[in-house]
C-alpha cells in the first residue's frame, strides 16, 4: 500500500510507510483494497471518528494505481467505504482535498460530496486543503 501511495502522491502529500502502517491498523480502521489478478489497483483506508454531530467515516486516503483510473476503481472503492460507514453507524463521511487538486474536488463533487470549509495548512504550510462531507441515508435496514 505505501509503494502506491509513493506512486499516487508528491512527498507533502504521501504517507511514511510507518504512518500508513499506523493508519490501516488502527482499530478504528477499514481498508478496502481493489485488486486485478493479484496485482493492487487501489485502495481506500476509512476510520470511524466521533463528531459533534455524531459518528463520521473519516476517508484518510483513497489510491489508484495510474494504470487502473479512469476505470470506476475509485467510485467502486468508494461504494464500499460508504457501506461499511453506513453499517458502522455513522451518518456522513468526510475526508480533506489539496485546494489545488481540482481533479480530485471534481471527483468527490459529483460523488455527492458537498463542500463545507477550508483549512488551512492542513498538508503543511501554504498547502490547504478543503473539507468535503457527504450525508449519508438511510437505507431503512
């Protein structure tokens, strides 16, 4: 996971490979990963945080290999992400976007995210990031 998070970010955004060790055991953690013929295509890490609000699947990453987007790896890993959240209770995910990353704000954007607020610093001096959310339903179950 960390090679392609080597692949899939510039250093002020990638994760050492002891923080993504951190991040996808946490108890708190879900991964889901996408593989084609025992090859990893991408991968997206969920953890379960407490909010004002109530319970939020916070997404800490989502990666796909270079050679694998634009195939719907993303969307199909983020279906699952949101059902996991969904079954753990939470009423929204949540996650951050570099400000600069309009492919990305633009992919979150027509997943159903809304966008709620800046922070700044967020990736470290002058690199701010935007907050994203999306409500989730209830699926009546």
């Amino acid at each position: 996971m960390h090679a392609l998070d080597v692949v899939c970010f510039d250093p002020p955004f990638r994760f050492s490979r002891s923080a993504m060790r951190r991040f996808a055991e946490a108890k708190r953690a879900r991964v889901v990963l996408a593989e084609e013929e025992q090859i990893l295509a991408g991968f997206v890490i969920l953890h379960r945080e407490e909010s004002a609000q109530g319970p939020v699947g916070y997404v800490v990453t989502l990666d796909v290999a270079p050679e694998f987007r634009r195939r719907g790896v993303a969307t199909q890993l983020m279906r699952e992400a949101e059902r996991l959240a969904h079954k753990e209770g939470c009423l929204a995910l949540a996650l951050h976007v570099f400000t600069e990353n309009h492919a990305a704000a633009r992919f979150y954007a027509q997943d159903g995210f809304l966008r709620a607020h800046r922070e700044e610093g967020f990736y470290g001096a002058s690199r701010d990031a935007w907050v994203f959310y999306k409500p989730l339903r209830d699926s009546g179950d």
